[in-house]
C-alpha cells in the first residue's frame, strides 16, 4: 500500500470472472488461415500490467515469417479476394462482426487482462465498438460505387498494417474491416504488449470461414513493423502509433510507391467556456484524460478553463477525482485501470517529474495501490505555462495540464500552439461559439459539450504531426482504394 486512499466511496470488490475465458499457454503466427511456428524466432512473454503475472507466450516473427505472411497475402488477393465478389465480400465481414458479438465477454475480459484498461470500458467500449466497425464496414462491401459515384474503386493489393496498445482489439477493427471491405489483402502485427485479442480475432476469422491468407497476423516487437514497412510487396502501409515511428515510416518509404495513412499522437485542448455547463464539462475532462488511464491520442490532456470559472471548475474537478476507483481493472467498478506496460509508466512518471521541475503545482489522487504491477494514480498540474514540456509533448498518461485564459482569441491560439492536431474538445452554451471555434482550431475531431465520443460512421484523424489520412466512416474507405 503506498498511499492512503481518501477515495470518497468505498465499494465491495465486483471482480467479473475468467470462468469462460480459453486462452491457449503460447500462440504462432497466424499465415496463410493457420496458426504455424516461427522460422527460426524466439518466443515472449505477455503479462498482465495489473499483477506482472505472465498470460501466455508470444511469437516472435522473423523477416521470413513476414515474407511467408505477405506471400500468403499476395496469392490470397490474386487468386481468391479480388475474385470475390462483393457481396460475398461483405457476408464474411458480417460474419466476423458476430462471431465478435457472441464472444464480446471472453474477448472484453482478454482485453482486460492483457492491457490493463478497466474491464467496464473493455466490455462497454473496445469490444460492441469493434464489432461495429465489422457490421460498417460490411455494409460498404456491396455499396463502393455509391462512396465513390461516376468513378472506379479498385483494391490496392496487400496492406501491411501496425497498431498500438491502447485499443488493441479495436484498432485492427479499425484497419481490417474497411481494408477488406474494399477488397485488399492483410499483414497485420499487434502491439507487442497486446497481441492476445488480435490473436482471438484469428480463430473467430477462421471460424468464419475467410479464405486462407486474406488477413495475416504476425507478433512481435518494432522490428516485425519495419518488416512489413519495408517490404518491397507490400502495397500500402497504414500504421497507428507514436509520431516518432510515423516519421520513420514516412522516411523509408519515400522512394516507393506505397501508399500510406498515418494516425499519430496527439495534444488535444478541452476547453471550458464561463457559459458551460459545468457539472457536465467536469465529468467530460474526467473522461477526457483519465479515461483508459490517458492511454487515448486523442485524450484532453490540456484543459484550458475561462477565468471567471477557474476557482469553480477546479474544486469540482478534484473532488470528482477523488471519487475514481482505481485499482484491479478486473473489477466491475474500477474506473482507473493499469498503466500499459512498465515502460510507459516509466515515462509517465519521468514528465510528473518534468512538471514539478518546470514549476507547474501537482495534485494527485491518494489512492491505495495493489503491491503488484504498474499504476498511476490520476493527478493534475496547474499554473502550466504554453512552454512548458508537460503542455507540449504528448505525455499518454492520466496526467493534465491545466491553464487559464480569457478571451476566445487567446484560447484558440493557446490551443493551436502545438506541432500536433487530433482533436478538442469545447464546452460552451452558445452554438455560434462552437461553430466559430471549431472553424479556427486545427483538429482532426471536435468534440462540443462531450468528449471522446466514437462512432464507426465517422472519420477520425489528425492534422500536422498528428499524421494524414482518416479512419471510419466514408472517408476510411478512400485510405484503401485507388480511383
Ligand atoms: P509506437 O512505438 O509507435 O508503436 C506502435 C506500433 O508500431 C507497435 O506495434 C510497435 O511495435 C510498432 N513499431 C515500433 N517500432 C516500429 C518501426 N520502426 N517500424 C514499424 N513499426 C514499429 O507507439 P506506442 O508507444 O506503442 O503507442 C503509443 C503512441 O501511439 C502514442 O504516441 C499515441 O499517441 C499513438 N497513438 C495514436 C493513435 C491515433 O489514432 N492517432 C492511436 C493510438 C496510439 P511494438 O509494440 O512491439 O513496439
Ligand atoms: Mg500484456
């Protein structure tokens, strides 16, 4: 116990169970429709971030193994997917989509484990939204000529995709489903620290009856990523995660003629006008950074507050934070789960550190933490300055950054004031406001009066360092055809 809790409401343990859970001690390669060793990888270990305990081991895949899965792509796009035709196209998405529903508890309590994120927003959020995108995307599958009229959507060929950790299942939903919609082929590789619901996905494909090859999945760390980047039979690249990596990527494929869509981090501005509803924009800041433990590109982790209402937004805040639970993410009221890995959480205690040095007032929740794994009570600075490391770089964390101001003019050019733009959030009274601000501020998303709200019908993505291209709705598809 490091700390004393002061956590205002004390509730009974509610832990969901693991009874209907099967999880197999070590998990190959999914390539070419089944599960096959490596040629010549080691295996890892997948911890669960809450107790360090292992859960399973993982494939590491080999240059050899991501050339057998992007062979297996390419003769599963040239001889069977780009022959199907779409309406067969959708009824294998569709069956995906409900072979997911069916199994929405196992795969939420999977997510849990292997991820650390609270098994509420794993079974409310990750999980139906994951499904959706499936049940989306299908629905394109017959339907292209309507998204794009009086032209010709034709595949790219083989998409070698990459994502994070944050939304493990969700974020492969989000590449697969309107890659195959369209008619591509796939490489994916998980994060390396929450490969277990992606390889869920694989036996539910199979189960679905997808024809051999059509989605490949290929564990490991960085290195299985740049493999797939680098590949030279690779047609499009579209990966999920740091700006750094993003960079990288862009540079190495400059000199080809693959396609790419690049979703980065993120600094987003929430802000709080005096016209607010203000009970209710503090329950949105409270979602907007602690949500998934900050683990969300585009949580609010800059909050800028009117003056008149500082003192008031304020004191409701902190006594909202000292209502979240935090703590075993198994548990059915925990509403602050684990931090990812302990890498992450390294990081995140290093920019608190960042903070404190930079002069920034902290406040945290005093909060009693399990002995075992990797925890980060939420917690907030105040008297930020623009300049200041913690309001410019992209912490990832239930960290916020919180700062004043006074006019619209200035909020906007506060807000604007970083290299990235994924998205914002407003809370104001006035419609004309919103529309004024939501027209000068550069984010992909904007949310007014809620945050971190998700919806497989429309398009997300960032501007700048935020990275190009959008995700979801209509506008997913474009990422995955050419015209
Ligand atoms: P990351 O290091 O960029 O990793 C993302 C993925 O890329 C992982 O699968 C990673 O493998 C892989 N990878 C690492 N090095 C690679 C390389 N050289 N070439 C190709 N792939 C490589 O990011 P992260 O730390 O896992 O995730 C957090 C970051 O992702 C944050 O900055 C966040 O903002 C961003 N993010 C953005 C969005 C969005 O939609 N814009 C969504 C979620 C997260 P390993 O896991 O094995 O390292
Ligand atoms: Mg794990």
């Amino acid at each position: 116990m490091n700390k004393v809790k002061t956590s205002l409401w004390k509730l009974d343990p509610a832990p969901e169970s693991t009874d209907h859970v099967s999880l197999q001690s070590s998990y190959g390669l999914f390539i070419d429709g089944e599960f096959v060793e490596s040629e010549g990888g080691g295996m890892f270990d997948t911890i669960n971030p809450a107790t360090e305990e292992t859960i399973a081991q993982i494939t590491e895949a080999t240059d050899a193994d991501v050339d057998k899965a992007v062979k297996a792509a390419r003769t599963a796009y040239q001889k069977v997917w780009s022959k199907t035709s779409p309406a067969d196209r959708g009824k294998y998405i569709y069956r995906i989509a409900r072979l997911i529903q069916e199994k929405a508890r196992e795969l939420a309590v999977i997510e849990t484990l292997d991820g650390g994120k609270p098994i509420r927003e794993s079974r409310d959020i990750d999980i139906p939204l994951a499904a959706a995108h499936f049940f989306y995307y299908a629905g394109w599958a017959d339907k292209l000529a309507y998204a794009f009229p009086n032209r010709t959507p034709k595949p790219l060929g083989v998409a070698g995709q990459i994502i994070p950790w944050n939304f493990p299942l969700l974020m492969a939903a989000w590449k697969i489903a309107p890659a195959l919609a369209c008619g591509n082929t796939v490489v994916l590789k998980p994060a390396e620290t929450t490969s277990l619901t992606a390889l869920k996905l694989c036996e539910i494909i199979q189960q679905a009856g997808l024809p051999a090859g059509v989605v490949n999945i290929v564990t490991g760390h960085g290195p299985v990523g740049a493999a797939i980047v680098n590949h030279p039979d690779v047609d499009k690249v579209a990966f999920t995660g740091s700006t750094a990596v993003g960079k990288g990527i862009q540079t190495a494929i400059a000199s080809t003629e693959k396609s790419c869509t690049l979703e980065l981090g993120g600094k987003a501005a929430n802000i709080v006008f005096d016209d607010a509803p203000i009970d209710q924009a503090v329950e949105g800041i409270i979602n907007g950074i602690y949500f998934n433990q900050g683990h969300v590109c585009c949580a609010g982790s800059r909050l800028f507050v009117q003056e008149s209402v500082f003192e008031e937004v304020m004191r409701k805040l902190k006594h909202r934070i000292n209502t979240l639970n935090v703590g075993d993410p198994m548990d059915k009221n925990t509403d602050v789960g684990a931090i990812n890995s302990h890498k992450q959480l390294q990081r995140i205690n290093e920019y608190i550190e960042i903070g404190k040095d930079e002069g920034a007032d902290f406040y945290q929740l005093e909060s009693d933490l399990p002995e075992k794994g990797f925890w980060c009570p939420p917690c907030l600075f105040t008297g930020v300055a623009q300049s200041n490391r913690i309001a410019q770089e992209e912490i990832f964390g239930p960290v916020l950054a919180v700062q004043t101001f006074r006019t619209v003019a200035e909020v906007i050019k506060k807000a604007n004031n970083t290299p990235y733009g994924l998205s914002a959030g407003v809370w104001t009274d006035k419609g004309s406001k919103l529309f004024n601000m939501t027209a000068q501020m550069r984010a992909g998303v904007i949310w007014a009066n809620t945050y971190n709200k998700f919806d497989p019908t429309s398009p997300f993505g960032g501007y700048k360092e935020s990275g190009f291209g959008r995700e979801g709705g209509m506008h997913g598809l474009a990422a995955y055809v050419k015209i």
